[in-house]
C-alpha cells in the first residue's frame, strides 16, 4: 500500500519556482522584498539556492528549470509535532460513553482508555500497523505536512514499542517525509505490571529505552507525567536514562492537573511540554529559562470537552514559543488536519492568526528539534515548502473543511 508515489519516481524541485508570493515572518530571503511583491525561490540539488525579487535573479540561475508559482502563497512546510499516529483498531465507543457523561479518567479507571488501544496494538503484526497507520500519513501529508513525529506508547513491551517505532521508520522511508520517532514507554502502566510502577519504570530505563536507542529507533524520549499515569519521580528517572543515552526529552505535562512536571523537564532542558492546560507560573518561568517549547494540542482541548484553556496570556508575556499540533490518537483527539487545529487554537485558546502560522511551522519544527532544517524557508535550507492557492495566510486558519489543492514540495522533491 503506497504513499501517492513512491518517493524514487517523485520529480526533483530543483528549479526557479516563480512567481509566488511569500507569506510574512516565515522566510529569510537573500534579497530585500516589498511588502506584497512577487518573488523567487530557486531550489538547487534539492536545497533553497536563493530567495528574492524576480527582477534580480542572479544570473548563475538563470538556466535553471522555471516552475510555474501562479503567485500563490508560500509557506514553510507544515510540521506536526506530536502525534500517536501508529496503533491498533479505534475507540469510536469511548466518544459515545463521553457523550453520554463518562470522564476520561473514569474510563481509564475501567480498563478503556489508552490500555484498550495497547491490547488492539499487541495483536496487530507490523504490517497490519503500517496498512492502518499509511492512510492517516497520507490525509496529514496532502495538507502541506513536510515533517511530523509520531510517538510509540501503545506498546507497553519491548517487542511491542519496537513495532511501533519500526512502523514510524517505514512510513518515512515509505513517503519521503522527515518523522522523528518518539519513545513513550511510560505512556500508562500495563495490566501485567498493575500495581507494580516502580518496576515496569525500572524496566523501561534499564532494558526498553538502552535496547530501542541502540537499534537507532529513538529520537527522543516522552513520558505522561499525570496522577492517572506517572509520578514526578518515575519522570525524572526516564529522563536520567534518556540524558545518559544523549537523547532529548519532552513531556506530556499538566493535561489533567498541576504536577508541576513542566518545571522539572524544563530543568532537564526538555524540547517541549505538550498539553499544559494546567501550566503554573512555576512551570513558565522554567520553561521560558530552558527555551522549552509549548505545545498546544486543541484537538484534545475540544474532544474530550475541556474546560481548562492553557494560559496564552502568560506564556505570549513570558515569550516561550508556542507551537500547535494534531495530537492525532484513537481516544482523545482522532484528528488529521493541522489547519483544522490552528483554526482551533485560535477559537478556542485565543492564538493570533500570525501565532497559529508559526505554531504548525516555525515552533513545530523547534518542539522537534528540527529548527535548522524545517519550518523557515531561507537559503541553504532544504527545500520544504508549500505553495497555497490562497491571497492571505490567514485563509489557512479561517477555512473549517477545506483541503486547499496546495503545491508541496517536500524533501527537494515535488510531491505527487
């Protein structure tokens, strides 16, 4: 089951795409460009060669293939930031029973939740993942998206994160995106260890992560720090395993209640704290100190029917950079538009339109740690970008529904 081609029959970029228009704050051009006015971006051996006014082009690429940008708009490529985009079967039931009056921690309590995922994930053999994972992949990546992180957690065994991670390499390879592949471990307590959270924590550092990391199929290292999941303590011992392996961290922080877990990833120099409904000054401060990104996650906000908004106010004073993705996962947030989020980060948390923008590019691609090669369109770079066929970026937020028919060029290749 492949992506819509496969990435060896994908046409190259290189060439002066032009004329597009480029939109605000989200590019680096090597030439001074008036407000509003055409421009150029040559792509060369699949990197951005050169940004700046059609009319001084220089003269060393005026050879190159002309790709016709219509004057659309130019972005960076979207980047979404935290998914759970690999697992088994779906808990359509579990929308039904919200509906109905049951909280999320009360199905949790019940057996449902993320461990009714982990079972469905454990019966699935590696390839029925990847057939189910490839069509959620595709939606997202038809939308502009050009780097993405998808996250295990539905495994609970080293056999079984192993598969998911496995899946999350494929689908990269198999689309020719960037995915940074997350280990999420202590993502809940299995049902052979109830009771017994020290030990499957000891686990998970001392045999899991070490084990994954050497196969080359971590790239950084979550944990959900909450009263229904994993105490402060249990947090910092992965995070102590994760530094010793040189791995980054982040965390799933104060979705549910104040733990105060944002302060202390932020002291472990934590590229994100995702959730963060119930952030407390503490935890700001911390994170604007570490440069630790903020990661809001309104599809999970909205489904779960949340009352509690992340404090915006706060973190746009303090200047932490906010990033916004689909938290894409069975349970909470069975989401695959990032423009549908950002229309939601501004409606339901008060984002401006220029902050959502940079939210699902510029400060995705920093929670990742892919700031130097995603998320800005600037010479040197590779070319990841996105050509929208509308007149103001803040149609991306504004439209609910639509699949604009963009242009995407994704890894110096044009996408089919």
């Amino acid at each position: 089951m492949p992506c819509s081609a496969p990435l060896a029959t994908l046409p190259p970029a290189d060439g002066c795409w032009q004329p597009v228009t480029l939109a605000p704050d989200m590019y680096q051009a090597d030439a001074a460009i008036d407000a509003g006015a055409l421009a150029c971006i040559v792509v060369d051996q699949g990197r951005i060669a050169w940004i700046g006014p059609q009319a001084v082009l220089p003269a060393c690429h005026a050879r190159l293939p002309r790709h016709e940008g219509r004057g659309r708009l130019a972005t960076p490529g979207l980047v979404d930031c935290h998914t759970h985009l690999v697992y088994g079967g779906q808990r359509a039931h579990e929308f039904a029973l919200r509906i109905a009056g049951a909280s999320y921690e009360e199905i949790a309590r019940a057996g449902g939740g993320i461990l009714s995922t982990v079972a469905a994930t454990r019966a699935a053999s590696e390839d029925e993942l990847l057939a189910q994972a490839l069509p959620r992949l595709q939606q997202l990546l038809a939308e502009g998206v050009c780097a993405i992180e998808i996250k295990s957690g539905y495994g609970l065994s080293l056999v079984h994160e192993r598969r998911q991670l496995r899946v999350a390499r494929r689908l990269g390879q198999l689309c020719g995106v960037t995915v940074r592949s997350t280990f999420l471990g202590a993502h809940a307590l299995p049902p052979e260890y109830a009771g017994r959270s020290q030990a499957y924590i000891d686990l998970v550092c001392s045999h899991m992560l070490p084990a994954l990391a050497a196969e080359g199929l971590v790239d950084a290292v979550d944990v959900f720090c909450e009263r229904i999941a994993f105490s402060l303590a249990e947090t910092e011992q992965v995070f102590h395993a994760a530094r010793q392996l040189g791995l980054p961290i982040k965390l799933h922080a104060e979705q549910l209640s104040n733990m105060e877990g944002a302060a202390l990833a932020a002291r472990h120099g934590a590229l994100s704290c995702d959730h963060v409904e119930h952030l407390s000054a503490n935890g700001i401060a911390a994170m604007r100190a570490a440069g630790t990104v903020a990661v809001l996650l309104p599809g999970a906000f909205y489904t779960l029917r949340d009352t509690r908004r992340p404090p915006i106010a706060a973190l746009r004073a303090a200047g932490v950079p906010m990033a916004v993705s689909t938290d894409h996962n069975p349970g909470s947030s069975p989401c695959l538009s990032l423009l549908l989020m950002a229309n939601m980060a501004c409606t339901l948390f008060g984002l401006t339109v220029p902050e959502a923008l940079a939210g699902i590019t510029r400060h995705a691609a920093r929670a990742l740690g892919l700031q130097d090669t995603h998320g800005l369109i600037a010479s040197g770079r590779p070319a990841n970008f996105v050509l929208w066929p509308v007149q103001d970026g803040a149609e991306l937020a504004y439209w609910l529904g639509q699949r604009p028919a963009c242009t995407i060029v994704r890894q110096g290749r044009i996408a089919a």
